[in-house]
C-alpha cells in the first residue's frame, strides 16, 4: 500500500537515498582498465561473464538487422514509424541555428553550428528491452548531422536490431554495462571511440559515465526513474495509472503524488490497489510503490510547486496548467489530463531521455542540441578594430598581458 503523508511529514522521505555510485565506482574502474588496454578481448571476456554472450564478435551484422527488419509485426513498424516522425520534428526544432548580424561600427559577429563526429547510444535490454530508447537517442544525433552513430546493447531483442536498421544505423554492438561505455570510451579494433555517450543503464553504467565524463561527453548520470503528480482535482484512476506507469520499471522507481484533497488521496491509494491486482508487472510496481513511492497531501498548490522544485523531478505532471510559469525545475513536464507520461515515454516528440535524481536543476532531457556545437564567428573591419582598441590594451595591460596589447596595435600602425 503506498503511503499519505502529511507534507511536515515528508521531508525525510523526500531525502534523496544514498547513492550506490561509489561503490559501483570501485568494481568499474578495473574494467576500464582492462578495456583500454586489451580492446575487445576484454569487451568479450566481460560480456560472456555478465551478459551470458557466447559469441565471438561484437558487432552485430548487417543482415541480421535487416532480417528483423523484414520480420517485424506490421502494427509495430508502423509504430516506429509514427513515433520516429514526432521525434525526428520535434529534435529538428531544437537546433540552435546558424546567424550573423552586422554591426555599424563594423563588427560583423555571429555563430555557425556543427555537429560532433560520433556518438554511441547505450540502449538498456535487461528486464524490459527499450526499441523506444534506441529511438530516442539515434534520432537527434542523425537530426543534428552525426556521421557516426554507434549502438550498444547487452541482449538486442529483434525489436531492437529491427529499429536499428529502420533507422540505418549500421553500428550496433552486443555489449553493455561498464565494458560498454568503456569501449565508447576509449576505442577498440572494432568499436569506435566516440565524442559523446548518451542513453540510460543500470547504476554500473551510471557509474562508468560519471568516471569517463572528463575523457569523453554524456549526457548525464542517471538514477532510478521518477515522477511528481499535482493535482487537486483529477479522476483518481488516471492518476493511478500514471503513477504505476512509472513504477513498474524498476523496483526503485519512485512516483509521487502531491495535493490539497484528502479524498483524491485516498481514492488514488484506493485506485492503485485495484489496479495492481492485474497490472502484469506488479511484482515490480508493488514493490515500487511501497518502497519509494508517496501522496503527499499540503496546503496549496503553490507549497506543491516549490516541493516540486526542490526535487527537480524526471517527469513532472501538472493537471493544472496555470502552474506552468512557477516550475523551475523538471526533466519534462506532461500537462493536462491528457497528457499521460507514457505518451512522452513513445512518440509525442520530446525525448524520454532525462535527468533524474534531482539533476534536472542543471539541464533538461537529451535533445538534438546536445550532439552540435555552436562556434562562434567575429569579423572585424580595420574601422571597427581602431575603436575597439584603447579598450582592448587597456585591459590587456591590466592583466599583464603585453603580447596581447602589441597584437592589436601592430595593426593599427602605418
């Protein structure tokens, strides 16, 4: 049963769990050692350890792909389909665009925009296998311009190894866990080093993303999934269904409901006991909703949103939209009753792939915007650097720069 609290009451269930990233540190740092210098014997050695792999390559072959290609279900395909277009719109419209604006003392200053040369896209395939991710990743890197996109997978369903070649990715490796982002990492005969890491994974994936973070870029170390309801009127099953939609993917999922009614809080207590009477996967969500799950009854909305804020959830739900201008941290929020969270999961557009753990006070979810760079562009007249220059010595000078003074004046003589 999950529990109500009263909001005095919650601020040590609110209290993140402590992290097991240390120790995940400690058993991962070997392995990173073991990549760098032994390459794909090593990457090998430890799939067949951890993942049960009895094969003797990494890559998946092209044909393979392309047969589950031709073998998926049709209602799937057109799925993917549907979905691949939203997400593919909606990445578009989150590139940073190319622009110069000329200036009249003669300053000519803009940006152009390029895309990293690789990334790699780590797709979880443990107790549920996540086309939906590969989706998710694949797309904004080829919508910012990535030539090289690598695919990492542990168990590739043929949903997966399907979706990877409806997306012409040829790169798809069967290898997961640290040995995998190790090998993004780093490089080996057969695995590309990449300029970039993104996806989700279990806390020894999070773990190796937060150690190579210096050497190569992630997206961000992720934790347990989560989402925060407000509502103070709503249709308790919605909610319900909302809150177990998060909770049975993993047993230290968390979701949380946050409102003024006493009575939709025992009616969404009431709904989510019936529904796990036949959910599938309650083993998972019971477990979830007992352990790291909550409604939390305050006495405003207002105290809801700066609660929400502090914990700058994944998925952030608001029934009331006029909350909207308040929120200052969220990884993406779903408003409205027709808004369900598992819409955002698949094919509205924006990406499932988010901060979690309170990360979403830095950044938002991954987008197309993280696989460009934006440079910046400056072109000066001989005009524009004359009125620029008593400036530009004078503060050189202040900082003892003198190379940096004569650069510009030497420009000016004659």
């Amino acid at each position: 049963m999950i529990r109500v609290l009263d909001h005095s009451e919650a601020g040590d269930f609110f209290r993140r769990r402590a992290s097991r990233l240390g120790e995940a540190e400690r058993v991962v740092a070997p392995i990173f050692e073991a990549v760098r210098s032994r390459g794909d014997a090593a990457v090998l050695e430890y799939a067949r350890q951890f993942d049960g792999f009895t094969g003797d390559r990494l890559a998946v072959p092209a044909e393979d792909c392309q047969a589950a290609l031709e073998g998926l279900a049709p209602g799937f395909r057109s799925a993917v389909e549907a979905a691949a277009r939203n997400i593919c719109d909606y990445a578009q419209s989150q590139l940073p665009r190319e622009q110069f604006v000329e200036h009249a003392d003669g300053r000519r200053l803009g940006q152009i925009v390029r895309p990293l040369d690789s990334m790699g896209a780590y797709i979880p395939a443990g107790r549920y296998p996540l086309p939906s991710t590969l989706l998710m990743t694949a797309i904004p890197a080829q919508a910012a311009g990535v030539r090289t996109i690598a695919v990492a997978c542990p168990r590739p369903s043929p949903e997966i190894l399907g979706v990877a070649a409806y997306l012409r990715v040829p790169l798809v490796f069967r290898m997961g866990g640290a040995q995998a982002i190790a090998a993004f990492a780093f490089g080996t005969e057969t695995v590309p080093k990449v300029d970039r890491i993104v996806g989700p994974g279990n806390v020894y994936v999070a773990a190796a993303k937060k150690l190579i973070a210096g050497e190569t870029g992630i997206d961000f170390v992720a934790g347990p999934t989560e989402i925060v309801i407000i509502a103070a009127e709503a249709e308790p099953v919605l909610v319900a269904a909302d809150m177990l939609a998060q909770a049975e993917h993993d047993t230290e999922a968390s979701a949380i409901l946050l409102t003024t009614s006493r009575q939709l809080a025992e009616a969404v207590a009431a709904e989510i006991e019936s529904q796990l009477a036949t959910l599938p996967t309650a083993p998972v969500g019971r477990q979830a909703i007992a352990g790291n799950s909550a409604i939390v009854l305050v006495d405003s909305l207002e105290q809801a949103v700066e609660l929400s804020n502090q914990l700058a959830p994944e998925h952030l739900a608001l029934y009331e939209r006029s909350l909207l201008p308040a929120i200052r941290h969220a990884g993406s929020v779903f408003l409205g009753p027709s808004s369900p969270e598992a819409a955002g999961d698949y094919c509205s557009g924006p990406n499932h792939v988010l901060p979690t753990s309170g990360a979403a006070r830095l950044r938002g979810g991954l987008s197309a915007a993280d696989f460009v760079k934006v440079i910046s562009v400056q072109d000066l007249t001989p005009e524009a650097l004359t009125t620029l220059a008593p400036s530009i010595t004078t503060l050189a000078r202040a900082e003892g720069l003198e190379a940096h003074a004569r650069s510009v004046e030497v420009r000016l003589r004659g």
